[in-house]
C-alpha cells in the first residue's frame, strides 16, 4: 500500500470511530470506559496521520 493509501485508510477509520464517539454519547446509558476508549484510539490515529503527513512533506 502506498503512503498515501495508508493515509486514507487511516483517515477512513479515524471517521469510524468519530461515528462510533457520537453513537456512544448518544446511547441512553453512557458507558464513560468505552467512550474514553475510542477517543484515545481516535487520538492515537490522528496522530500517526499527522506523522505520516509531515514525513511526507519532508520528502
């Protein structure tokens, strides 16, 4: 897979789990744990973008 590839695969699931966010916050009985979760996940996965993105930059 390209660079670029994996960067919007990236991208796809750090959309995923922006859903998954959303869906969990609006759940009637809010579980803190999982929502905590997702968002380092999330976190984690903006992250490597912007890494990927900067070495990407470079070259």
């Amino acid at each position: 897979m390209s660079l670029q590839g994996h960067i919007v695969e990236l991208q796809r699931r750090h959309e995923a789990l922006e859903k998954e966010i959303e869906k969990e916050r609006n759940h009637h009985c809010l579980d803190e744990k999982k929502l905590l979760e997702l968002k380092r996940k999330k976190l984690q996965l903006k992250d490597e973008i912007s890494k990927l993105r900067q070495g990407e930059t470079l070259h």
